[in-house]
C-alpha cells in the first residue's frame, strides 16, 4: 500500500523531467505500480483509512510522484459537482484538443508532492478533449470541463516535468486573466 512516505517532494529531480511513454501489454510490475496509485487516492479519500496512515486527500496521483518516470496517473473525483465520476487510470494522455476560455480555482491548487501551500491562481483551459490509453491498452477519449479538466492538466503536467505552482503569474498571482471562469 502506497503512503505519503512514497511520494517524492517539491525538488526531486524526478519531478522535473519528462516521463517515458508506457508500453503495452504493461508488465506486471507497471500494472501494480497503476493500481496501487488508484488506491492510494481512494484511501485518501476515506476518512477512516486517511486518518489511520496520515494520508492527505488527493484526486490525482502521477506515476512520477512516486519516482515512476512514466506517462501516467490515476484520478479518483467520485463526484465532480456535476453528477459524473471518474475513478481511472490513465496511460499516455494528449490533449487534442482544448478551449481558448481558461478556468481556475479560487482557492488555487494543491499537490501531493508541495507540503506547503502556495498561493496564487493557475489557470488552465476550462474545457479540454483527452485521448489516452486505460490498463488493458484500449485508447479513450474524453470531453472535460471545470474542474476534472484542471485535475487532467495538473497530472498531465507532471508527466512533462511541470509543475502547477510554474503557471502563477510571479507580478499578480492572484489576479483572474480577463474572461477566466472560476471553477
């Protein structure tokens, strides 16, 4: 079982670089690797579970957060505010296509990988169209908006050696860019 003690922090060089794409069929390693991801963010999720192993809640978790340099993450968002749910793990994600109109939260972002808060507003495309790939090697897509599209783009960002607190306008960290929705 994956904990907070398996999370890798803000300056590992891991976090920085660009993870390598994942082959098929996953070995049995990668396969394990994936499912201990999405289960390490629905124990992060149970107040009981969370409690007992000091996990801090995630809806996200990108295999390079764990020292895994490979393009993929899990999402765990039961309830997105709009009555859907995603519980997936996702394998070589692109975004193919993307809104001009940017979202952000209010309150900013968070990771598993910064201890501290840092604030500031990052703003992302407020609707995004993903292709990838699930466990058994079928590509997906998925039309997004709101917040789950901000879950994608901040995990998909780890992929790429990005992090979200890069995004926050250093001059007027808190100031919404001109048409942004806030989510």
């Amino acid at each position: 079982m994956l904990t907070m003690k398996d999370i890798i922090r803000d300056g590992h060089p891991t976090l920085r670089q660009r993870a390598e794409e994942v082959t098929f069929p996953l070995s049995a390693e990668d396969k394990e690797t994936f499912l201990a991801m999405q289960t390490f963010l629905r124990n992060s999720q149970d107040p009981e579970i969370s409690e007992k192993y000091q996990l801090r809640s995630g809806v996200g978790l990108a295999a390079p957060q764990i020292n895994v340099p490979k393009r993929a993450f899990a999402i765990y968002l039961p309830d997105d505010g709009n009555g859907k749910s995603y519980d997936m793990i996702v394998i070589n994600p692109k975004i193919v296509s993307h809104s001009v109109q940017e979202g952000y939260l209010p309150t900013g972002e968070g990771c598993l990988s910064v201890d501290e808060d840092v604030p500031g507003l990052v703003h992302r495309h407020y609707r995004i169209k993903i292709k990838a790939f699930d466990m058994d090697g079928n590509e997906f897509s998925l039309r997004l908006k709101g917040y789950p599209a901000i879950v994608f783009q901040h995990e998909l960002d780890h992929l790429n050696g990005v992090m979200f607190f890069d995004h926050i306008d250093d001059q007027n960290p808190l100031q919404p860019h001109a048409n942004a929705v806030e989510v």
